[in-house]
C-alpha cells in the first residue's frame, strides 16, 4: 500500500546563529514516494536545514509545512545506554502512549539487530547504535524520514540494511531526505539531489541515472559559480 498524504514543504526559510545565516531563503518541496540526496561542503548547512525541517531550530524567517509526521536521525542517537536495545525501542514507544511489541520485534529485525535485542547498549558497536537509532526514528511509522549521514560507522553489509531500508520506505511512498558524503552507497536509491553551497539551495535536481561522480562534479560547479 503507497502513501499519497505525505511530504514536506519549505518556503524561503532562512536561519541563523546571532549575526551568521546559515540557511539563505530556501524553498524545497519533498513529495510522497521520493528520496532526495542533500549534498554540500563541512559548514554548507546540511544539518541545520534537516533541524529546521523536523521542527528542531525554528526558522527566522519563512516557513515549513509537513503531512504525514517527521522521523529523525541526528549525529546524537538520542537513545539510552542503560537500556537495551529492546527497552529503548519500547520506552519511546511508551513515550508516545504506545505498546506494539511485534512492531518493536519487527524493526530490530529489519536492521539486522534481533541478536542483540536484549544486551545493553554499551556492548553495542558505533553501527549497531547508528541502526538502532534509525529503527528509533521509524517507530511512529513517520511519512516523511530525514536521516544525517545514516551510513556513518555501518560497515558494507550494515549500510546495504539501510540502503534498502529506504528504498524500501521509498516505494511504498514516503518521503526521504538523506545528508550524507557517502555518495556512492547512496546514489542508487535517490530521485533528487539538493545541492547545498553556502547555506544557499544552489540547485534541486532529478538524478536521471546520474552517478557519485557527476555528483560531486555538479557541486563543484555550483560552488564554484556560488
């Protein structure tokens, strides 16, 4: 079943720390059933944009409009390590006035983590916390997921779980914004590539069978033009 209700939309948000803008009126719109790759240099505001789309930094100007619910993937993994895997999942869920423990069970499997649902989080590995936090983030089953570097510390089999989690998400219609510089583990799941220079959106484009290459050739081009 696809998700037509689900999206997000920005209108010339800007955002900024004391007298620095760091995001410059950007205006972007993330429908149901795609996946945008935001790429951009250390410092060209990738973060800070998806912190403002999932309601984290509130924009000093402009505006951002969501259907369907936010889940989100920070540096931090915002779980807990005197718990363990399982209790974090099911603690947050609680948060939210919920219990679905076949729902818990089925997102440690889809990320490979039903082995170790039940040890602490201090025996876990950088890339088994990376994909807990993402199961985190789909608790709610959100139509639109943001995702900060997801691949970070997931060694090849680890990254392809959630390669083909989001194509997954994808097809069945929700809406994707991933931030990364892992381009080439990535490129294969995205129809869109934002292209961020500056804290400007320099350009918002249909990847039409594009590689990493041409990527990170076209932002090299934007920055240099920029």
């Amino acid at each position: 079943m696809t998700r037509s209700d689900t999206g997000v939309v920005a209108t010339d948000v800007a955002w900024r720390v004391g007298y620095r803008w760091i995001l410059k009126d950007i205006s972007l719109t993330v429908s149901a059933g795609t996946m945008t790759l935001l790429v951009g240099g250390n410092g060209s505001g990738k973060t800070s944009l998806l912190r403002v789309l999932a309601g984290l930094a509130r924009p000093a100007k402009g505006s951002v409009v969501c259907h369907g619910g936010i889940g989100f993937v920070a540096h931090h993994s915002m779980l807990y390590d005197s718990l363990t895997g399982r209790e974090n999942l099911e603690f947050v869920m609680r948060l939210d006035g919920g219990h679905d423990p076949a729902r818990v069970n089925a997102l440690l499997a889809q990320m490979g983590l039903e082995h170790a649902a039940d040890r602490h989080l201090g025996t876990y590995s950088r890339g088994m916390i990376q994909r807990l936090a993402i199961a985190r983030a789909l608790l709610s089953d959100p139509g639109v997921l943001l995702l900060d570097e997801p691949l970070t510390g997931l060694d090849e089999a680890a990254s392809q779980i959630v390669v083909d989690m989001i194509e997954r998400r994808r097809s069945e219609g929700h809406a994707i914004i991933v931030a990364s510089h892992q381009l080439v583990e990535l490129i294969g799941a995205a129809t869109e590539v934002g292209y961020l220079v500056s804290g400007s959106l320099a350009a918002w484009e249909p990847v039409n069978g594009g590689d990493a290459g041409s990527v990170m050739k076209r932002l090299r081009e934007l920055a240099a033009d920029g």
